[in-house]
C-alpha cells in the first residue's frame, strides 16, 4: 500500500510539471499531444481499443535528443501488434531492447505482462525518461541499462520469453552486437520469440545472413500496415516489416 500511495504521489508531480507552460492539445494518432514551450517536450496519447475495453498510453518525447526519445513509426506498429496479440502477451515475461520512449513494452505490461525496459547503459537521459513514463501511465515496470554486445550483469538477469524491438535494425555496425544479445537470450528459453518492427531500408538480405550466422530463423513477416487500423496508418508512411525471429534448432 505504501508503495502504491508513492507512485500516485509520484504521478500527481509528473503530471503537474507536465502540466506547467504546455500549448493547447493536437491531435496525434488518435489521441492528443501537448508541447512544452519550455523544454521542447511533449505528452502524446496513444489509444488502444475503444472505449469499453481499450486503453491509453501517455508518452513523455523530447525534440532535443537525437533517436531515444521520440516514438517512431516502427514503435507505434509494433505496440498496436502487442495490443492486437494481448491474450499471448498476458501473463508474459517480456523484455523490450533499445526501448526509448517504450510504447511497445507499457502496452505489454497494460495488457498484463511482466515487463523489462532496456536501453543503452550509457545513456542516463533515456532510462531516467522510462521511469518517468512508467509513473506516468501508473505501471511497473523494470528499468535496465543494457548494452547490446556486452556481457555484465544485467543481461543474465533476463529470462524473457518474448523479446521485443522497434526500429532497433537502423545502424548496421550495431547488427551483429544486437543479434549476439537476442540470441543469448533466445537461448534461455526454447520457445522464446524475438519480435521486432524495421524500415526495409535495403531488402530482408542483410537480415537473413545475420540470422543464419546467428542460428536464427524467421517464422512470421507481416506488412506492418497490414494490421494497422486504417486512422492510425493514414498518419504513418515507409516500408515497414514485422518479423518474429526464434532460435533455428535441429527438428
């Protein structure tokens, strides 16, 4: 009980700050978003379902960082798929990478999953932002620095059985440490599926040799439009892919 009355008061702050010096709402892929003329930060609401059974997620971005704290289309397809699959993801023990403003992953733990929030351990600002969403949208979830490639503690602490990650395919030289880590964790648990939205930037190709190298395969691939509904696709553009990745043992 007293932590719960520590998150409300928590929460009360949050939203009062966010509150302070705030322009009018706008709407934003269905829902509505306020800027701060102060920070250069936003609160956007993301809408699940309607109103007898859906939800909504409030985002914090800010337009001062480079990549980790906007929500990108890639993020905004893979959370609707988590909400379109929530009877799988309930009751799931799911870890997001490279997770940034973490749409995906608070939609997860809306839907009654046990949720881990992870990004680069290096990049305070990013993680510090995941705390304040998840107090924000009154969930509890796990907030991990996880760097991909590197083997320290953290990392052994995970034993999800799904892994999720929006856009994280964009820097190639990244590739091979951000497989290394999906499959490490793949590894843990046999039916464990790694489920990730990308830009197909320059063909499945590159993906498909990464995979092989890695001992992976890809079990489903789905236009990222082609379960979206169509007011909240109007708002998104680019090539997009879904793709559900699982270790490739011997049958």
């Amino acid at each position: 009980m007293e932590s719960e009355n520590k998150i409300k008061k928590q929460k009360l702050v949050l939203e009062s700050e966010l509150e302070e010096d705030e322009t009018p709402f706008i709407q934003e892929d269905g829902g509505t978003k306020s800027l701060s003329n102060q920070d250069i930060t936003t609160t956007s609401r993301h809408l699940f379902g309607d109103s007898e059974d859906g939800f909504s997620i409030s985002i914090i971005e800010n337009m001062k960082e480079e990549y980790g704290l906007f929500v990108w289309p890639c993020s905004r397809i893979l959370a609707e798929y988590v909400w379109q699959q929530k009877a799988r993801f309930s009751s799931s023990h799911v870890v997001e990478l490279g997770a940034g403003t973490s749409l995906p992953g608070l939609v997860a733990a809306k839907v009654g999953a046990e949720v881990t929030l992870t990004d680069d351990s290096t990049r305070s600002e990013v993680l510090d932002n995941m705390r304040r969403v998840c107090v924000l949208n009154n969930l509890k979830c796990k907030v991990l620095g996880l760097t991909w490639g590197v083997w320290d503690a953290p990392i052994f602490s995970l034993h999800p059985n799904i892994i999720l990650g929006a856009d994280v395919l964009y820097d190639t030289s990244a590739f091979d440490d951000l497989f290394a880590t999906v499959t490490f964790l793949l590894q843990k648990l046999p039916e464990s599926v790694f489920i990730t939205t990308y830009h197909n930037r320059s063909g499945h190709h590159l993906i498909e040799f990464l995979m092989e190298k890695w001992g992976l395969k890809c079990t489903e691939l789905l236009d990222g439009f082609s379960f979206m509904p169509s007011h909240k696709a109007a708002s998104l553009s680019g090539n997009i892919q879904l793709a559900e990745i699982v270790l490739d043992t011997p049958n």
